[in-house]
C-alpha cells in the first residue's frame, strides 16, 4: 500500500505521535544534506566555469 509521507508514520504508530516524528527526521535528514548538495553544486559550477574559459581561450 502506497502511503503519503506522514500518513505512513500516522499508520504505522495508530497516532499523530507517528506523524510528527516522521515529520522531525524528514527535517532532521534535509538538514544534514544540506550543505552537500551546495558543495556539489559549487563544485559543478566551478568545474563549468574552468571549462567555458578553456573553450574560449585555448
């Protein structure tokens, strides 16, 4: 059965208790990616930059 986030953690507990600690690690997860996904997106964009200027001035 397919559920919605917080709804898995309402059945899964047989109360609202369930749903607020999903809640609290969906939360707590995001968090911890965070600055991650910025770092790979620095380097990204960093390595897009180093590339266009080696394209332009060979």
């Amino acid at each position: 059965m397919d559920c919605a986030v917080l709804a898995s953690g309402y059945l899964a507990a047989g109360s609202v208790s369930g749903s607020l600690l999903q809640a609290f690690n969906l939360v707590v997860g995001t968090m911890i990616y965070i600055p991650f996904i910025r770092q790979s997106e620095r380097v990204r964009t960093g390595n897009f930059w180093e590339k266009s200027r080696d394209w332009r001035h060979p």
